[in-house]
C-alpha cells in the first residue's frame, strides 16, 4: 500500500484530474447548514470538512425516486427503463458511508440480484477522506473506525491540514497516473479523532441484549415522544425499503410505474389487503427499526447493520438518539441480569 | 357515453375551482374524458343526474345541508375537493368559539336574520366517496383522481406525512433554519411544496390518522415557539380534526 503527501490546496486539482474517469460525485454545501453528494461541475465548490450529507450515498444506486417502466394502455404495451452502466467516482467518502455501500450489496445483490442497483454499482470507484467526528457519528461503536479502507480505492486521510493520500487498489493506482502535485510518504497515525457518542458495548454482544428486549418499556416511551415523520429511516444508509405506484397521465392512455423509497416508520408500511395493520402502533415501529439494525439481519451476518452515521439522531425532529435507545436497553438489561443472579 | 361531472362550491374561497380553470394545457384532454355539466365558475346549467360531483366548501348553514342532500341524492360519486369541503378548513376556527359570539361579531344587530351552523367537513352530512386535499387542492392531484374514476380504478391514497416527500428531494429541513413546521404529522401527497421553497408546513392537507399530538407540541415548544403558539398553528386548518 502506497502513501502520499497531498497538499489542500492541491485537492481541486485532483478532482479535476478524477474526471478522466468518469462523472465525479462528492459533497457539497446545501441550505444553510447541510450537505448533500452532488455531481461535480466546479472541483472548488467540493466541501471536504463536513460532518454527513442529508440523503446517504445509497441515493446514486437506489434513487429516491426511479422509473422502473413505461407503459400504454392504448396499445396493451410496456418497455422496461434501461440502466446504463456509467464509470462514476465518488470522491470524499466517509467510512461509516462507504461500509453502508458494502451492506447495501449484500442486501441488493445477495440471492437474485437488483438489476438496477447492480448496473449502477458497476464501475463506481471510491476516493475515502477522513472526518472529525461530531456529536451525533459512533460509528467506532460498530466497529467502523475514521480510517477504515474498506471499499476504497483512495483514501484522504487528513494530517495537520493537509493529506496523506493512500492508494488501495490497482483501480486507484490507475486513477493517480499523470498526477503529479503528490509525493511518496511514510503513513503516519493520526491521534485525537474522538468519537462523542458512544454505545456502551462492543456491538458483538448486543444480539444477546435484543434477545431480551422485545418487551422493553424503553419502546413505550420512545413511542411517546415520536411524531412518525420517517426521517429516520428515509436517511438512513442501509434502510433499503421501496414502495411501488403507477402513474397514468392525463390522456389516460400512457403512464409509468415507479418505486419510492418507504419507511417502516410510516404507519402505513404494513397495511395490507382489507385494512388490516401488522405494526399498527409508534411502539411497533419503534421496537422494529432497531431490530433490524441490532438483531435480525445482525443474527444471520454477523454485523450491525447500523453504520453509526448518526443521521437518524441528528435528523429527527423529537431529538430521539439511536445509540441513547441502545444505551437505555443495555441499562435495563443489566438491572434485569443483576436481579436473576440475586433471585439465584 | 362520457361521465357527466358538476362543481359545487359552498362556504370557501372558491381558490379551488379557480384552480381548476388554470388547467389550459391539460384542459383539452380532460373534456375529452369527461362532460362538464355544471360549473358555477364558468357556466350554468342544471342536470338531474351526475356520474361525479365535486364539492367544494364547508356546510355551515341549515340551506347548505339541505342543498348538499339534493345533491347527493343526483350523484353516483361524491367528491370533497379542497380543505374546507374534506375537514371544514380555515372555516372551521370559528366552531372554537361559542356560535352565538361569531353570529354576533359578523352580523351584529342583524344576527337573527342568518341562521347558521358550526362548519362541518362534507362528510359530516351526506357520505362523501374521495377527497382531493389541499388548500388550495393543487392541479395534479385532482387530475389523479380525475383519471382513476375515469378509469374505474381507486384513486391515490395519501397517509404518510408531508417530511416523506420533503426528505425524498433532500431538502435541508425547516427546523434546522430555526423554523417549526408541521410537516411530520401532516398528511402528504403535495410534493412537499411550502417546505422545498422555504415555507414552513402549515397543515392544509390535514391531520394524519393517529397522531402523536403531545410529541408534535413538545417538538414545537423545543424549537422555539409558545405552547399558546404551537396550539393556534395546529388548529388553523384543522380545528374539527384535532382536540387540544
Ligand atoms: S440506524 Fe441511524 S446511525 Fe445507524 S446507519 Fe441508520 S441512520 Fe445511521
Ligand atoms: S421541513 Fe417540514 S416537512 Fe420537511 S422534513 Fe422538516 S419538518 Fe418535515
């Protein structure tokens, strides 16, 4: 693994070199005090020091909003939109955003793959950077650090202003020919990056505490405070779930079929035929959005299946924290434990 | 044999059939689909029998509940268009004080001279089959229901609040520009329009089902305004829906 010395100064002009390669795509100021991942037209509008965009990068392989086909009604016909494959570069990539990509793929490409995300997913490249994290991330409590490369293939790892430029894989080695403003270095370790935010175990032992929480009252009393507007799980990086509609123009003889993301939050999400409602109250849905980071999928891989963004926390209007949640449950958990070893 | 429509408007503005006139682009196509047999706004002309009839307004007189009977007995469907006809509306801030004080305040002296009555959603005297919600109800979603009735199939359904559309375009939320919006207990389907041009969300489209009422008022006060406040700015569109 190559290392080297790239100045700040010298990262508009890399960006720049990047668009050999295909559309780049990175963070960008938005509003008065977000960000999102926009395409790059000007490398000096590019924001390197941001703590996370409003919609994850998931939003360039699932979009938001996508035809999935065109149809007539007059002429009993549709035609499937098709995905073409474009070499894209998604510069300045934070860690915890990167291994949300990796879970991404296995949930998408697992089994029978999504064809549009796996069109998209084809020839993406990856340039990392390093953050300082604020008080919302923890990824490090599931076990993503700052400097985790996984994925990429270039990383930035920001020391004393400037950048160390890691170079991954033969993909990055290719996209660094014919720059020269980058010189060879030794590595070196950055200390006093700190995460904030914490949850108090390691995230392997949190299975065992989901085992017994399903009839926490630590639900009840989230319930109470959320209002249900499903801006946790709309801007969560691995939450991949998708409503499907039909659109009929006024003409009434075209229309389309598109997919939308949807939420498990939604009090909606699971009605079904008749008018029945498996997780018809906030407390159902509350309980299941955390077992689907913390348990059920976690059961079968292995892994959180939160990558500690803190998008949800920082994003919800109520100020109700994920790893506040996860702390409470590990509270109550040990009281309860204390209370069996004594009864014993 | 094209299915014959009527307009109706009651107590309102009359934004919402105003609205409708602005179709141009689209207009053309929806005559072809559909007879326009009585349209107060742009025509007149009486029909026994209507295939749609859209209602617009709140009933809040003894005359309009039995003009809206009338008409219900000559509908097949009966459609709520707008704020006022689906809930009662901004009209419906006047059932929070007693009758007798608004008759008095409006009429003076003359207030025995006009009956009246609380201002009621359409839905409150005769059955009412769909709804286009919206103060205005906007083009697009009445066209939407327009062309499911025309093509016998059920028209949209909206239940997931307004912060769904809002977070779908990556806008930077209100809230994080130190305003109080009611997005996340308002029932969506306007494309998040007030919040994508910096307009916090007043809740013209009404209240979703089951709210979480005291969390949207704590939400609210934590961001800076009155519980007095909070309270007034739920209820300007939504007075017959929500009890504080
Ligand atoms: S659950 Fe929350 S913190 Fe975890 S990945 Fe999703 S949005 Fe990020
Ligand atoms: S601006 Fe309003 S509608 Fe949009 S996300 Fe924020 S609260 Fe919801």
């Amino acid at each position: 693994m190559e290392c080297f010395s790239l100045l700040r100064s010298d990262v508009p002009a890399l960006i720049d070199h990047l668009r050999d390669f295909g559309e780049v795509i990175a963070p960008h100021g938005k509003g008065d005090v977000s960000y999102s991942f926009e395409v790059v037209r000007d490398s000096s509008d590019v924001v390197l020091d941001y703590n996370r965009t409003l919609l994850p990068l998931k939003k360039m392989f699932l979009p938001p909003v996508e035809k999935l086909m065109g149809f007539s009604l007059k002429n009993e016909s549709f035609e499937q939109v098709e995905v073409a494959i474009a070499p894209r570069v998604f510069f300045g990539v934070h860690s915890y955003e990167m291994q949300s990509i990796l879970r991404l793929d296995h949930s998408m490409l697992s089994g029978s793959a999504e064809s549009n995300y796996f069109k998209r997913r084809q020839s993406s490249r990856f340039l990392g950077i390093s953050f300082e994290p604020d008080e919302f991330h923890f990824s490090e409590s599931v076990g993503i650090v700052i400097e985790e490369m996984e994925g990429f293939d270039l990383f930035l790892n920001e020391v004393d202003g400037d950048f160390q430029l890691y170079v991954l894989t033969d993909n990055g080695q290719e996209m660094l020919n014919g720059f020269d403003k980058i010189n060879l270095t030794e590595p070196e370790i950055v200390e006093g990056r700190h995460f904030k935010k914490k949850i108090r175990y390691h995230y392997n032992r949190l299975p065992r505490v989901f085992q017994y929480a399903y009839h926490s009252d630590v639900w009840a009393d989230v319930a109470s405070r959320c209002v249900g507007c499903g801006a946790c799980t709309l801007t969560c990086p691995t939450c991949f779930c998708f409503d499907v509609h039909d659109h009929v123009e006024v003409t009434a003889e075209d229309g389309m079929r598109q997919r939308s993301w949807d939420s498990c939050m939604l009090s909606t999400f699971a009605e079904v035929a008749g008018g029945e409602n498996f997780r018809e109250k906030t407390i159902n849905r509350t309980r299941h959005r955390l077992f689907r980071k913390f348990k059920y999928i976690t059961d079968e891989e292995g892994l959180p299946w939160c990558v500690g963004c803190g998008r949800c926390t920082a994003f919800c209007p109520a100020g109700i924290s994920m790893p506040d949640i996860v702390n409470e449950l590990i509270q109550e958990d040990e009281k309860a434990q204390y209370h069996r070893t004594v009864r014993v | 044999m094209k299915p014959q429509v009527a307009f109706f408007d009651f107590t309102s503005c009359e934004g919402c059939q105003l609205n409708k006139l602005n179709f141009e682009n689209d207009l053309l196509d929806i005559l072809k689909h559909v007879d326009i047999v009585e349209f107060r706004e742009a025509m007149d002309d009486k029909a026994d029998h209507y295939d749609i009839a859209f209602i617009e307004g709140s009933i809040t007189s003894p005359s309009c509940v039995e003009r809206i009977h009338d008409i219900r007995r000559r509908s097949d469907i009966l459609v709520a268009l707008g704020s006022c006809a689906v809930n009662g509306g901004v009209n419906a801030m006047k059932n929070l004080h007693p009758i007798d004080e608004v008759r008095e305040t409006v009429y003076g002296d003359d207030k025995y001279l006009f009956a009246t009555l609380p201002a009621m959603a359409v839905s409150s005297v005769v059955k009412v089959d769909y709804e286009v919600r919206g103060c205005p109800m906007t083009q697009q979603d009445f066209l939407k229901l327009l062309i499911a009735l025309v093509l016998g199939k059920q028209p949209p359904k909206y239940g997931s609040p307004v912060c769904v559309e809002c977070k779908l375009k990556e806008n930077e939320c209100l809230y994080n520009r130190g305003m109080v919006c009611l997005g996340p207990i308002t029932r969506g389907g306007c494309d998040a329009v007030c919040p994508s041009f910096g307009q916090f969300c007043t809740g013209c489209r009404g209240i979703l089902d089951n709210p979480n009422i005291d969390g949207m008022l704590e939400v609210m006060t934590s961001h800076g305004i009155s519980l007095d406040e909070a309270k007034k700015r739920m209820l300007l569109y939504n007075s017959n829906e929500v009890q504080l």
